[in-house]
C-alpha cells in the first residue's frame, strides 16, 4: 500500500500551510487570479464553469477503508454529497469553496493523501492496472514500480517545470489495462529469458488534440536501470519539447518530429552517461518497496465454488453480477470484483458519500481493506473470497452498486464535459446517460458483447473516446453541440485510434446513431463470440457508414 515517509509527512503539512497563507492572500485581495493560478494548480485546485474544482491523487489506484471514508467526508461536508473518480485513477470535488480547500487539504493530509502534482506542467500521477496483485495473469506487481516512480517524480526539481503534463503508465500482465500505449511512457513489465525482471519502454503515446500511439523505444530494460532510465527519456523531452506552442509541447509531438530512431538514440546517449549513477537501484531498495505491496493472508476457503453455486441458482441478479463483475485471481479460492459507478441514467464515475463510506465497510469486513479505482471510472475490490461473494453483492445492492455491466455498452467512460468543465464545447453526462437508458435491458447489452464506448466533452479526451470500440467527440459547431463518432479504437495490448466515421450529430441524432452502429454490428458478426472491435477490424467502415448516412456514404 502507498504509504507516506518522514519526507512525505514533512512535505505535505508544509504545503499545506503555504497554500492555506496563498489562499487567505486570494481572498484579501493581496493577490490577482491570474497571480494565484500557477499557485493553486501546484495544488491540484482548478477554475471550472461554475467553481473550483479540487482533484486528488490516488497514487497507481490504491486506497484502504479509511481513506476512502475521508474522501467520504469530504464530499459529505465541503463538497454536494458526491466526488467524481477519473481515468487518471484520481477523484474530483467539483463544488469546495476555496475557503474550504486549505480544510480539505489538511484532512487529506490525515489519512496520507494530497492533491500534488495533479495538475501544472509536471510528472501527473502515475497510473497502473487497477487488477495489481490479484489477476491471474500477471507476471509481476506493477505497483512497485509506480511507487518508485511517484517517489523518485514527486516534486523532482528537474522535471517540476516541463514543456506540457506527463503521464506515466505500469502494467504486469501481457493484457494490458493500463492503457500504456496512450501514455506519455508506458511500461510493460515482463521477464526476459533468463527469468530477470525488467520493462518494455513505449514513448510518446497520447490522445487529445494529435491521438498518437506510443513507439516502443527499448524492449528490455532491466529493473535497476528505471529511474536512470527515465531520467534520460525526461531530458531529453525538457531539453527539445515545444515551449512556444501548448498544442505541440507534448512528448509524442517531439517523438513524431524527431523520429523514432533519433529520439531513440538521443536517449540513449543521455542514458549512457547516467545509467550507473546513483540512479540505478539497488535490488534490495526495490525488494524492500515490493513489502509495501505484500498480498493478504489468503487462508484457503474451498467452499466457495459451492456457496457460489447455490446462491446463483437462488439469485438471477446475483449470477449475472458474478457473471459480468466478478474476475479470476491468482489464488482459486478469491475473485477480484468490479464495482460498477456506472448505473442505468447515473453519471459514469461519480459516487456519492454514503455510498464510499458503505464500500469501505465492505472492503474492511471482506477484502482484506483494499480498495482500487480503475481508468475506466469504476471501482475495485481485489481479494475477495469466493465464500464471500454473496455478501458483498447483498451489501451492494443495498446501495444501488450492484449494476452488472462490467465492460458492457453502459458502462460508458465520460468527462464532466460542459456541465462543468471551463474547456468543453459540449455535454457528455447527459449523453452517457441516455445511452445508457436506451440500452438498459442487461440481456439485451449482454448479446451485444464486450464495447467498450468513451465520451469526450471536448479534443483534450479525457473521456479516452480515441481509444472507445465507440468513441463520442462533443465539438461546437455554429454555436450548438455537434457529437462526431468514431469506430475501432482500443485501448489495450492491441491499440489502435477510432476512426472518424463521418458527419456529426446533433444530440437529439446521437444515441440513435450508437443504436444504429450496435444493430449494424449485431447483423454483421460471425457469431455471438466475435466482439464489435473484432468485427469492425474484420469489416472496416463501409457498413456502418451505409447505415448512417446511406445514399451519402455511397456517393462518398
């Protein structure tokens, strides 16, 4: 589990502080907005549509009960009852006062938790496969590693004031639900031949604007070597990344320009006059992080392929939640369980207090006090005992958390879009939401399969719809809010950016059209195995275009 050191203690209630003195000079006066902005961004606390927004950092995802209670409180007393959990595995307040958010920060402090480095032109929280430590088809924790990474990053002097924000992505399974291949550097844990632990290196991925598909830049690099590494790879990007131009200050506009071979060989050089510095880390440093992440005493329950069975003959609501929810674990006597905060007509991502404080007592009495939140905006409970399933969805349902949708149509990544946001040209909330109503029958969004579809209010893609089997663009045109669709995105191992599949629509066109994409798809699979993203690659665009746009798509 992520944990604070004397540095961390030391560091945050001394930031706290001087954000507390920074806001009291906001609030006489002493100090413009324009004056406080880089102030408060170093805190994480931004300007929306119609307040100040906080966002905390969940460092790799990990929380324990009585974190996720604070963040219960803190919705409860400074914020309209409820937070809203990111594909940066963060959570945001979208209401505090910013007379409340020097109170928010000390509470935070509390139970280890900050807002640094959640925002500003620096090293973003560092993000990792949500299943760390439980799937059965990881190769090793990344979580580790990404804590290494917040440690060695956290308000590194070097790398505080980059050209433009940095993402840095970990996974340990040759499935890759991180989404490394989007991320500024994504690393791919695995083990060479010889059985040694190290990384492949991709560079330069990213959506938004210019959606680009990291280059792998290193196939092995052995563990020792991830900081040293890193390092060459940031100076690099210091040194050449655009400083003139936001829009192409990225690393992956650099790696595109450059090329990757050059930008390859720049790092390398750099690499080459550090690699044995002090930056290389001992084994025993990093075995001693590993003990951080030690898993649960998981004493044996062999009932629970019996209790599972039973109660899924007493229960239909239960054997669908198990069937869609519900994920294999390393040890055959646990599951890893996917808690849905996407309900039918219910804004993706978002949780109310009552119900985090209520999945903090599930977690406390049933998995081991671990709690994880994935990029997909849902929440995770990664050992949980097969026995025990029962419970935990009984305590679930008890709070409308039971959904069984799990990488289902209606569970839809969204931004905040512009209900909130100050840079969104158009409402995704509302659109996740009628989608999702349209498709509400669980039969019916269990034919349809695996689709993975992703809102963005906006071209910056928080909402990831580059990389949706569906993906769903807001853009503003002539002053009302168009919605442009893309097809065959993909986030994982496989990735690959949607394409635009044509005209936009209007939003009382757009969930027809997911309706008419869906039914295409349904007409067109080999069988009820063959996922949209499998058929869409097998088919192209053409017939979902025909189906759309019709006489227009042919003349085209």
């Amino acid at each position: 589990m992520y944990r604070y050191d004397e540095f961390d203690h030391d560091f945050v209630t001394a930031r706290v502080a001087e954000f507390t003195d920074q806001v009291e000079r906001r609030l006489s006066g002493e100090i413009t907005e324009d004056q406080f902005k880089p102030l408060r961004l170093m805190n994480g606390v931004y300007l929306q549509l119609h307040a100040y927004m906080l966002r905390v950092a969940i460092p790799y995802g990990t929380l324990n009960a009585k974190q996720l209670r604070m963040l219960g409180h803190i919705a409860r007393k400074y914020d309209k009852g409820y937070g809203h959990f990111t594909t940066r595995q963060n959570i945001q307040y979208n209401w505090p006062s910013l007379t409340d958010i020097p109170a928010i920060l000390r509470d935070l402090a509390s139970v280890e938790m900050h807002a640094l480095q959640t925002s500003g032109n620096c090293i973003r929280n560092v993000t990792a496969d949500h299943f760390a430590g439980a799937a059965a088809d990881e190769v090793a924790d990344p979580r580790p590693y990404s804590e290494i990474l917040r440690q060695w990053s956290s308000v590194h002097p070097e790398f505080s004031y980059l050209p433009r924000k940095f993402k840095i992505a970990v996974t340990g399974a040759e499935r890759d639900r991180a989404a490394i291949q989007v991320h500024d550097i994504g690393l791919h844990l695995k083990r060479n031949a010889e059985g040694a632990l190290g990384f492949a290196v991709y560079v330069g991925g990213g959506q938004g604007r210019t959606p680009i598909i990291a280059k792998k830049i290193k196939d092995f690099l052995p563990e020792e070597h991830l900081l040293s590494y890193t390092t060459a790879v940031m100076r690099v990007y210091n040194l050449h990344g655009r400083r003139d131009n936001k829009y192409k200050a990225r690393i992956k506009i650099l790696v595109h320009e450059t090329g990757t071979e050059e930008f390859s060989r720049q790092v390398e050089a750099e690499w080459e006059q550090i690699r044995d510095s002090q930056l290389r880390l001992p084994e025993a440093d990093i075995r001693a992080i590993e003990t951080y992440f030690a898993p649960p005493a998981l004493v044996a329950r062999p009932e629970g392929d019996a209790a599972v069975t039973q109660a899924k003959l007493d229960s239909r609501g239960f054997a669908e939640w198990v069937g869609q929810n519900v994920f294999t674990h390393q040890n055959p006597d646990y599951a890893a369980v996917t808690i849905s905060l996407k309900g039918i007509g219910e804004a993706p991502g978002d949780a109310s207090d009552s119900q985090m404080e209520a999945v903090a007592d599930i977690a406390e009495r049933y998995a081991f006090d671990e709690i994880r939140v994935s990029h997909e905006q849902n929440l995770i409970l990664p050992h949980v005992a097969r026995a025990d399933l029962k419970a935990v969805y009984d305590g679930l349902v008890g709070i409308g958390l039971a959904t069984a949708n799990a990488g289902l149509i209606t569970d839809i990544i969204a931004c905040p879009g512009l209900d909130y946001c100050a840079l969104a040209n158009a409402r995704a909330i509302p659109v996740a939401q009628e989608i999702s109503q349209r498709f509400a029958s669980l039969e019916r969004q269990r034919d349809i399969g695996e689709l993975k579809l992703k809102i963005s209010g906006c071209i910056n893609a928080c909402g990831h719809h580059h990389v949706g089997h569906i993906g769903i663009l807001g853009v503003e045109k002539k002053g009302a809010e168009l919605y442009q669709v893309t097809l065959g995105g993909s986030g994982d191992e496989n990735t690959s950016i949607g394409e635009i599949i044509g005209r936009g629509f209007a939003p009382e066109e757009i969930t027809n059209a997911i309706e008419t994409i869906v039914d295409t798809y349904l007409g067109l699979r080999q069988s009820p195995s063959e996922i949209f993203l499998d058929a869409y690659r097998r088919v192209g665009p053409a017939p979902f275009k025909e189906a759309l746009y019709g006489r227009d798509a042919r003349a085209a």
